[in-house]
C-alpha cells in the first residue's frame, strides 16, 4: 500500500486535515475537486502553491478536509496542512517553503 502523509493546516479560524499519496496530482476538497469546491482562481492558486514552489505539483494526490471560517481561510489552510506534508516527505524542501511563508 501507498505512503500517506498527514497533516493538520491552520488558518483563522479554519483547520485542514491534509493526506498526500503518490499520484497524479489530483486535489479533492471535502469530496470534492479542488474548482468545485473553491469559487475563484486565486483560492485554487492559495492551494496549489506550495506544490508548485516545490515542483512536485503532479506527484501527490491531496485530500482535505476543511472546516471552520470562510473560503479563504479554508484555502490558506489547505495551503499549511500542504506545505507540512511535503515537510516531512522532504526536509530539504522545508528551508524553501519557510522562506516563502507557507509554514507560519
């Protein structure tokens, strides 16, 4: 069996449950796509980022549970829980992501 990696992502008042495994690169938020669930471009962009900072965007497979706060505190924490997991896939990508913000 796969590899998961979990992670909790905090934001506001908004927490992300966040489990990455091998994949194609697919992001389903609460059982639903990552377009579906989030309204506008700029939240999927606030999820994807740290993916894509550490060209692993179409490695992983993400599945976030959201709840609490509004939409963007609930991308901003996909964004931690994201940024967490790929910490401890990788601890060399950890210095990148911390300099860009994303494990604060």
């Amino acid at each position: 069996m796969a590899e998961v990696f979990s992670a909790v992502g905090r934001r506001k008042t908004s927490v992300a449950r966040v489990r990455l495994t091998a994949g194609a690169g697919e992001i389903i938020v609460n059982k639903k796509g990552v377009a579906d669930f989030f309204s506008r471009d700029t939240l999927r962009s606030i999820v994807k980022q740290p993916l894509e900072l550490t060209s692993t965007a179409g490695k992983y497979n993400v599945t976030a549970n959201v709840d609490g706060g509004g939409e963007s505190g609930q991308a901003g924490a996909g964004r931690h829980g994201i940024a967490r997991c790929l910490a401890l896939i990788d601890e060399s990508i950890s210095g990148v992501l911390k300099k860009a913000s994303l494990m604060t």
